[in-house]
C-alpha cells in the first residue's frame, strides 16, 4: 500500500512582514482610460476573491482533514473492529513544550516522543535562544511528513523570557495556554512540560485512561501547609526583570518582607499539572476576578507558577472540587527542601515504572535512560513518533507513514499502571478527602 501523499506544509508561524504598497502617478490616474481600465480590473480580481470564498470551493486543510489521513472510524472498524461502539470519544491534549538555548534537540525529541494526531502542540524557545534557533526550530517541524500532515504543531515566533522562578514562568505558561485555545478549540486537557520533562507511557494509553474520566479534572499536588516555603517561597518580595527587560539579568530582592494573606488561603504545589480545558478559560477568559486578583499578588513571589493554579483551584467554588490532588509527575528530591528534583538515571527506571505515573523529570539531554524508555516503555525509534492505534503500516517500516483513524487507541500495559494509579485516587472518595484540605 502506497503512503498517503501529506497536505502542502504550511509556513512558519512568525509574523510576516508588509508587502509593498504601488503607488501610482498622478500624471496617469488623470487618464479616464486608465482609470476606468484600474477598475475594470480590481472589479474582475474582487470577483474572483469572493468566489474563492465560497464554501462549495474551499479546501482548507485546516478544516477538512486528509481522507486518507483521517478514514471514518467505520472504515477503520472493518479493517480491524479493534474497538467496540461502547468506547468512549479519546480526548485531546495540548501541550507546551518550553525549552532554552541549546534545547531544540531536546524539544524536538520531546515532541516525537507525545507526539498523537488528536493533540496540540505549541513550541516555545525563551529569549534565551537565539532566533536562529526558534527557525530552525519551525523549519524542522515543516519538514516532519507526519507534522506537517497533522497540522497540529506550532512554533511561537514572539518568544518571552522564562526564568525558573519570579513571575515570569506564570506569564509564559498562560501566554501559551491562551494561543493554544485560539488555535485549537477542541482539546480537553493542558499540559505544560519543559525540555528536562519526558513521557513515560504512550499518547494511546494517556487518552485511554483520560477517556473514562470527567474532563473538568484537574491533576494538581497541592498543599495549604506551607512551612518552610513561607520564608523562602511566599514572604520575600522580588522583580522579575523578565517583565521589562530583552537581557536576562539578576533577579532583585527586596529587603522587606510582607505578610501573608487572609482574604484567601494559601496553597503550594508543583509547577507541573494537567489542567482542564474549563479551568484554563475560567484563569484567561473567566468574569470571577479571583484568578486575577491571585495573578498580581504571585507576580512579586519566588515561585509563582507551582503555587497559582493549586490556589486559584482551592479558593473557587466552581472548580475546588475538581482537583486531584496527584498530578501524574515523578520527580524524586534528595531533600523534601529542595526546590529542584534531582536528575533521574538509569537507576531510576524501576522506579519510574512501578511510580504508576505518565511523566518524569529531570532528565539530562540525551541520557542513556531515555533511550531505555524509548526502546521499552514507548516502543519508539530515533526520529520517529511513537506508534499507536492511528498508525496502519506494515509492521517492520514505519508503520505510521499511514495512517488510520485517530480515535482507535490501542493502550498497553502502562494503560494497566495507570489505571491503578487512577482507581487508587478515586476510591472510597480517597480524592474527595484530600482535595483543599486545610492543615
């Protein structure tokens, strides 16, 4: 069977410059013959644009999908009748893959490795990285078959600064979720990973399991004990200079402290979670003004983003019974103080697996344990996206060169792990329990 041949790429998401502006001679718009033939002409052109817009002629691959890429589930039913009707609608997924100097590679394989046609992908590179990179960057994902078929992966041309603490990260993390939402208007879930981040199941069974839950979940550690972090963390006063300046610079600390709020309650968490759509309009486009309010009080704060969205959860009538308090991250810290997790090894990858979890970080670039979760755990070879029920190749080429319907999962063993983690949140109102608690 021959491979599909993908849509036409699409240009680099950076912004375009002008085009140029013909100006005409005085001397010749005094002629009635050129005037009349000037509208003559622009008449004949309008015409023509008018008619292009016409629904009966587009063929925006935006809208309408490659058949051959995307056959109807009952097509792909009588191929496989893998699924049964019972099955519920996967969901969709939209990430930001956030990276620094030096991380195309890192974000790249990133990508690969999440890669699932139903989700949505926006790549950023901060300031950090020179521009150069962020057009390689969008040139790279242009040249990608399947990318650039999808049509689900887009590169931020306007980059911002991303200082790992200060408000900066929260600015970024919500730049990114609102373009994802004007992008892509059908996608369940939020997810925000960094180039140190790394899947630890397939796409197909992240859906899986995501399928069988309400999509106002929201997958967040959060605690309102607070401890040491009120010192370090809460009380100190700082300016991010991300906020107005091109050039990273120190961060300036203040020397007052202030003292903590009692209009609302405070909680701390991760700077990782899995946020619902819902949750993610209510902070950009919600009337309530508690996520603004929250908004400013952080801006001047250490560690801005692992404490906004677990308080703006807890402190919201609408959405403080939503929250899971897990957020399906590993991350292993030397010191319980610590504000990073330590680099993950192949030691770890025991670990990792029995965590039950569908991330991991940190990891460094190109460390063998990637490779190992690669080749065991995803199935995936270099430079190639992980395989699923979408993919209907034959086996032993690249199996993904064709494609079937992008509904059909096909979930493994680490749908069973995950699964486990789920149900064990889930029990005996075990969730219910812990969500908000104040300690």
């Amino acid at each position: 069977m021959e491979s599909p041949r993908p849509p036409p790429p699409s240009s680099p998401a950076y912004d375009a410059y002008p085009s140029s502006t013909t100006i005409f001679h005085n001397s010749i718009l005094k002629d009635p013959k050129t005037i009349l033939y000037i509208i003559l002409t622009i008449s004949i052109f309008s015409l023509f644009f008018i008619l292009s817009l016409s629904p009966s002629t587009s063929h925006s691959p935006k809208s309408r999908p490659d058949p051959f890429l995307f056959p109807t589930r009952q097509t792909h039913d009588i191929i496989f009748r893998s699924n049964t009707p019972s099955d519920p609608t996967p969901p969709s997924i939209a990430y930001l893959i956030s990276g620094s100097k030096g991380d195309v590679g890192r974000i790249l394989r990133l990508l690969f490795a999440t890669f699932h046609p139903r989700n949505h992908y926006l790549l950023h590179l901060d300031l950090s990285a020179p521009q150069a990179d962020r057009e390689s960057l969008a040139l790279t994902v242009q040249s990608v078959p399947i990318f650039r078929a999808a049509q689900n992966v887009d590169v931020l041309g306007k980059a911002n600064f991303a200082y790992s603490i200060g408000s900066t990260p929260i600015s970024s993390t919500l730049h990114g979720a609102s373009i994802l939402l004007r992008l892509a208007p059908n996608w369940d879930w939020f997810i925000n990973l960094n180039a140190g981040d790394y899947p630890v199941v397939k796409q197909d069974d992240l859906l899986h399991i995501l399928s069988f839950l309400p999509r106002d979940f929201n997958f967040v550690n959060h605690s309102s004990y607070i401890g040491w972090k009120e010192v370090r963390r809460l009380k100190p006063i700082i300016v991010d200079p991300g906020l107005y300046l091109t050039e990273r610079t120190e961060m300036f600390y203040a020397t007052q402290k202030r003292d903590l709020p009692n209009s609302h309650r405070l909680f701390t968490g991760s700077s990782f979670s899995i946020l619902s759509r819902s949750f993610i309009e209510y902070c950009i486009l919600g009337t309530d003004n508690l996520p603004r309010t929250l908004l400013m009080y952080f801006s001047n704060t250490p560690a801005s983003l692992s404490n906004y969205f677990p308080t703006v959860l807890c402190n919201s009538r609408l959405f403080n019974r939503t929250i899971i308090n897990h957020n399906l991250l590993h991350a292993t810290f030397d010191k319980p103080s610590k504000d990073e997790s330590r680099p993950l090894t192949s030691n770890d990858f025991d670990t990792i697996i029995h965590s039950g979890a569908a991330f991991a970080r940190q990891f460094q670039s190109d460390d063998p344990v990637l490779d190992r979760i690669d080749r065991e755990l995803l199935s995936r070879s270099p430079g190639t996206v992980v395989p699923g029920g979408w993919c209907i190749g034959e086996s032993g080429n690249d199996t993904c060169s064709i494609w079937g319907d992008a509904d059909v999962l096909r979930p493994g063993p680490a749908a069973r792990r995950l699964e486990k983690t789920i149900v064990k949140l889930l029990s005996n109102g075990t969730y219910l329990s812990r969500q908000c608690i104040f300690e």
